[in-house]
C-alpha cells in the first residue's frame, strides 16, 4: 500500500451515484494513485460497502472521506476526516467529530485516520450550501486557513475545495507558497486535460470527481496528465 503522502492523483467515487463494472475496472486500473470513496448527500453503509466492495476487487489504495457516521466501516486503507473551517456551525468543524469518536475513539486505529482542514470555495456547491460555507474569501482569508490547518491544528492535509467548479489558480498557488508541510490537496472542475496539468503544476495532489459520470474517456486522461507533471517536477 502507498503511503497517502506520495498520492499525487486520486479519482473521488460518489457512493450515491451508479458506476458499471467496466467504467470501475478502467479508474482503478488506470495507474491512478487511490480511489477515495465519499460524497455529500445519500451516502450509507448500505452503498459505501457495495463500493468498497467492486473496488476491492483491485490492487488500488482505497480510502473513505468520512460524510456519514452511519456509513463508516473497515476495510479501507485511510479513513479521511474532514473539518470544513469555513463553515458556518461547529458540527463541521468540531460536533459530528466529537460525536463520532464518542463511539468509536477507543476502537479506532489511528494509523489509519488522516485528518484534513478543507475549505470550501464554490457557493453553489452541495458542501457549500450543507455546511453554510463562507465562501466569499479572498487570497489572506484562504491563506490563513492553510495556515490555521497546518500550524495551529497540524493537519496533514488542507483541502481546496471548488467541488463542481475549477479553482483560480492563483489562490492555489498561494495556498502552495504558504504550506510547509501539509499536503494540498486540489479537488474541482477537472474536466481536461489542460486543466489537471495546470492544478498538478500547483497543487500536492489532483482529486477528479464530477468528469468520472461526464466523461470517462476525460477523466481517465487526467492520471496521465497529473503523473507526467509531477514526474518533470522531480527531475
Ligand atoms: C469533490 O473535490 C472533489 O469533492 C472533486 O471535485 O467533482 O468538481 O471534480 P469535482
């Protein structure tokens, strides 16, 4: 198993929307780094282990973005945890946290749980609209974010998330300057080629989402892009 750290492409599956056998077996056979498995709204035990299920058929990281309480179960290889730090009400950032470990603190292996300080930045999302996100910032709102994420709470991973819309780039890029050590993680709107490559130059790691049910021959395209980035910024 990778370890989470050196992912730098990861398809996001939705276990509230419908995935054929074959479109599953090219994404997880497509040299993508992980699959993470996790959605807003519709998400349960009952879809997240039929998911985990199909994708466990393949030798891919397999993780879970933790949305429903009701929903978590073993097997993946990360549980990822998110706090939304824009959000207007303490159950997205600390509650549904608080009431989660309550149940299964004792039992959890932490090995496995990554937590990641998300700020949301599309207004018309559906995670804008659950969470109340304030997403009227500017580059000094979202930077001290990536800051408060990293330095103050030391999470691992800051996510920027323009779910449904591609991100400015130039936000990314400031958000990249002002980490030291967290992982960014990039998720919204990639919907070509140009796109991935250009927020793989930026971000730590390129999440595609939305593509998958739009454009498969697309989405798939995009681990290509992101792996050749990465691999001419390392040499
Ligand atoms: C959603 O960040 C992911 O949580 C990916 O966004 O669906 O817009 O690709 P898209």
């Amino acid at each position: 198993m990778n370890e989470y750290k050196a992912w730098r492409h990861v398809f996001k599956l939705d276990p509230n929307k419908k995935i054929d056998d074959d479109a599953l077996e090219q994404l997880c056979e497509s040299g993508t780094d992980a699959v993470i498995v996790g959605g807003t709204d519709g998400v349960t035990l009952d879809n997240t282990l039929q998911l985990l299920s199909r994708i466990r058929q393949y030798a891919v990281d397999c993780a879970l973005e933790i949305s429903a309480i009701d929903a978590v179960t073993p097997g993946f290889d990360y549980y990822f945890i998110p706090t939304v730090l824009n959000a207007d009400h303490p159950d997205w950032i600390v509650g549904m946290h608080h009431e989660a470990i309550k149940e299964f603190g004792k039992t959890l292996n932490w090995d496995e749980v990554v937590m990641e300080g998300y700020c949301v930045l599309n207004p018309a999302s559906k995670v804008a609209s659950l969470t109340g996100a304030d997403t009227a910032l500017d580059s000094e709102d979202v930077t001290a974010y990536a800051m408060m994420a990293e330095r103050m709470f030391h999470f691992p991973v800051f996510y920027l998330e323009y779910s449904g819309i591609y991100g400015e780039l130039e936000m990314v890029q400031a958000v990249k300057k002002t980490l030291t050590c967290a992982q960014l993680f990039y998720g919204g709107g990639i919907d070509s080629v140009a796109k991935a490559e250009e927020m793989a130059r930026a971000a730590d790691t390129v999440i595609v989402g939305n593509v998958i049910y739009q454009d498969l021959k697309t989405a798939l395209k995009t681990v290509k892009a992101v792996k050749k980035v990465m691999h001419k910024a390392k040499q």
